[in-house]
C-alpha cells in the first residue's frame, strides 16, 4: 500500500466497517477516511486499535446503529462527500441466511441508499456475497427495481455490479464477493469495470496458497512449541497446503456459528491443506493444549492470526475481543486487496483520468 499522503486527497466514509478489510483497502487506494461506522463493540475497539498513523489522522470512528444513525452527526454538506462505501450484511442474501432477502430485518440496503440521498456523495460502493447476483437470479427484481432503480432516481449510474474473485488480487482464498460501483454522471466514463476471467486466464493467475501466505507464522508456532516432532510436523503440513488456496472463511453470526472454519464441506477442504477446522488455535502465547491446537490428527488449526492473513489482512493489523469475537470479525471481513483494487479504480474516475482499458473490457 504505497499512496503517499499528499495524494490522499478524496475523503470516505463506510458504513457496516467491520474489522476494517474496506477501509484498509480504500486506504490502500489513497482514500482518506472521515469516519467508520459499525454497531460491535469489539469491531470498534479494532478499528480504534488499528485504525492511527499516517494517513488515518481524523478518522471518526463510531459506534452506531445504522436504522436510527443520522447522517448530520457526520458534518458533512450535500455533495461533499467523495466515496460512500459499505458491506451491507450479507445474511439476507447468503444460503446460511436463508436468502430472505428485502424480508430480513437485517438487509440495509434502503438504509445505505437513504445515506446516499442525503449525502449524495461523488462515487458510491457496496459490497456482498454472490448470491445477490448469480443464478437462480432470486433478487433479480429486488436488484433492478429497489437498488438500480433508486440509484438512477438519485442521479447516479451504476457502473460495475459484478463478481470479483478474490484470489485473482492475491488473497490465497476462494472468496467471490459481489461489488456495485456507482458514480455521478460527471465521472461514470472515466469508471473501468474489471474485465470477466475466463478459466484460461485464471490458469495464468499465480495463486498464492495457503503454504505459501503461512508458511513463516506457522514455522513459528511449530519451533515455539519446544516439541520434538515439530520440524517433521511442519514440513508435512507445508506439502499438503502448498497444494491450494483455501475455502472460504466464514465468521458465522451473534446468532449462529462460532470459532471454527465452516460447514463440513469446508473442512474437508483444509483437511486436504493439512489444517483442522474443527476450531480455531489460541496465540502461541497463550497456547495451553499443543496437542489441540498444533499436533492433532488433523494438524494444526489456525490462529486469528493466521485467518486474518488468508483473508488478506497484513500481519500487524490486530483484532481485539476474545478469540471466537475475533475470529468472527475476520471471517466476515472483506479482503483488503480487492477493496483495494476497486478503490483505485474509482480514485482513477474521480480525477477523470483517461481510461485506458476500454468500459466493456
């Protein structure tokens, strides 16, 4: 993430914030943002933690309910906002959500385009799962005629509504997230939308695996552990999961779901990676049972640590609350890298940069 700081000219604000994969992003990208909004406590205190140094300086972060959030608390004048980006919760449009879409208390998507009216910021950004736009094409309806309809009522064209895969930006992940771009009118020519892969192009992508992203964090707990076994155990660990990259992470909900890596068919896959999924490892230093955590018969589960950088997070970025609290805000997190390569695209239309890949590309 190299912008310097006197690029960092466009302001943002994100709802729905998270752990703060977005707003990592679109720090990347060179974003400055004026507030984070998010209701969990312990997502709070990451951000704060995290959230300082160059670049972040006035930052709000704020705590809010966003169904009684008013947006005058923001400072902000009509227009004068650049980015409005957010990840709505995906539960009502995910399978373990039940897909009941606009009938789910959860869904903020009228919230997010309230905002919108109000604020009428340059760009807007929303993230999702996929299955809010692939076959069978449940939400078609509720995507053409509440989302895009209202976007266009409030001036604005919808430039990119697509699936990004994020392994394709370097996440070592299977994790296709759904992105909707939209700009004012002013700046949607200059917006390039990222080209459809074919399976020859993907056969072209190097991935990074899951050997590859944990290799040195899990040399570390294996020579941490003072074990006799340890250099054996590791190597035969980096050859199953230098095979791959990983199924995708899911945090589960406050109401359902805890600390570990997802349905069955998903820890079949990091079985086949050499990692077990049936829970997730405390920090090596504070690692009380090594049989659990490192030499099980399934080998080693992963520490937050370790699901933070499958998800594409950096090392130093930290994650506060109790372990399944953690663990939960990373596997809800959407990956930094593909926030941030959206990001940069929408900075390049903001300063109507000449496109240089053709819109249908």
């Amino acid at each position: 993430m190299t912008s310097t700081e006197s690029e960092r000219s466009f302001t943002s604000v994100e709802i729905c914030a998270g752990a703060g994969g977005q707003a990592l992003g679109l720090h990347g990208a060179g974003f400055r943002h004026h507030a984070l909004v998010e209701i969990d406590a312990n997502a709070i205190a990451t951000l704060q933690h995290n959230a300082k140094g160059k670049g972040w300086e006035g930052v709000r972060i704020l705590q809010r309910d966003l169904t009684t959030f008013d947006v005058t608390e923001l400072g902000l004048a009509e227009g004068e906002l650049d980015l409005l980006a957010g990840g709505v919760p995906c539960p009502p449009f995910s399978a373990a959500g039940k897909q009941l879409g606009e009938n789910d208390e959860r869904d903020l998507f009228p919230t997010m385009l309230d905002m919108v009216r109000d604020l009428r910021p340059k760009a807007v950004m929303i993230e999702n799962v996929r299955g809010l736009l692939e076959p069978p094409h449940k939400f078609r309806e509720y995507r053409e005629n509440t989302i895009e309809r209202r976007l266009k009522e409030e001036g604005y064209e919808v430039c990119m509504w697509q699936v990004l895969e994020a392994w394709h930006f370097g996440v070592p992940q299977l994790r296709p997230r759904a992105i909707l771009v939209a700009l004012r009118p002013e700046y949607a020519p200059y917006f390039v939308p990222f080209g459809n892969v074919s399976e020859e192009d993907e056969r072209k992508i190097q991935k990074v695996t899951v050997g590859d992203a944990l290799h040195d964090t899990m040399r570390d707990r294996f020579d941490g552990s003072g074990d006799a076994r340890a250099d054996d155990k590791f190597k035969e660990w980096l050859d199953s999961a230098r095979t791959d990259i990983a199924p995708t992470l899911v945090g589960g909900s406050k109401k359902h779901g805890g600390a570990d890596l997802g349905p069955t068919r998903a820890k079949r896959a990091w079985s086949k990676l050499g990692v077990c999924g049936l829970g997730v490892a405390n920090d090596m230093d504070q690692m009380k049972d090594k049989e659990r955590d490192l030499f099980a018969d399934g080998g080693p589960k992963l520490t937050v640590e370790q699901a933070a950088i499958i998800q594409g997070f950096p090392a130093s970025w930290k994650f506060m609350g109790k372990k399944t609290a953690a663990y939960r805000q990373v596997g809800n997190a959407f990956p930094p890298p593909v926030a941030e390569a959206v990001g940069k695209r929408i900075r390049d239309a903001l300063e109507k940069k000449t496109p240089t890949v053709p819109p249908s590309a």
